[in-house]
C-alpha cells in the first residue's frame, strides 16, 4: 500500500513494519488508524487515496457506501466514482 509522505506515521514513515505506532497501517491520525483497523476487522479491502478537499489517507471503495460506513465507528464521507464510492475519514 503507498502511503503519501504528508500523512505517513513520523515512527516509521510509512513502512508499516511492525510499528505500534501506526498499528502497521502507515498512517498516525487516530481515526485514520481506527478506520484501517475496522476495515480489516470487516475484511474490506482499503489503499491510499488522495481526493477531494485536500484528503489524503485510508479509504475503501464499495458499491454501497453505507456498507463500509457501517462497519465502522469514525465518521466518513463519500465520492461518487460511477458505479462505485469512496469512502474515507472525515
């Protein structure tokens, strides 16, 4: 997973290798961290995204927004891709 320099975590810059910092995610904000441990608890794949109103982090891409919404606690928002959605930390 590629992990933008401006939100990699400072401990490990992004590698994930066995950080505790991070959680092994890359990333050092506490709801992108909560939203990449909630994905994988759901077993909903998540990369790198960088979109809309100067975002950059963790987001899941699912026909139906609400179904990654619901599998976790930090609250999102969403772009339409078409078909599909994007969905990533507020």
């Amino acid at each position: 997973m590629k992990i933008d320099p401006k939100v990699a975590c400072p401990a490990c810059n992004g590698s994930g290798h066995r950080c505790v910092t991070c959680d092994n995610t890359g990333y050092w904000r506490k709801d992108h961290i909560k939203f990449c441990q909630d994905m994988r608890k759901a077993n909903i794949p998540f990369r790198f995204y960088e979109g809309r109103n100067f975002y950059c982090g963790p987001a899941a891409v699912s026909d139906h927004f609400s179904d990654v919404m619901s599998k976790t606690s930090v609250p999102c928002t969403y772009d339409n891709l078409g078909k599909d959605h994007i969905v990533y930390p507020k």
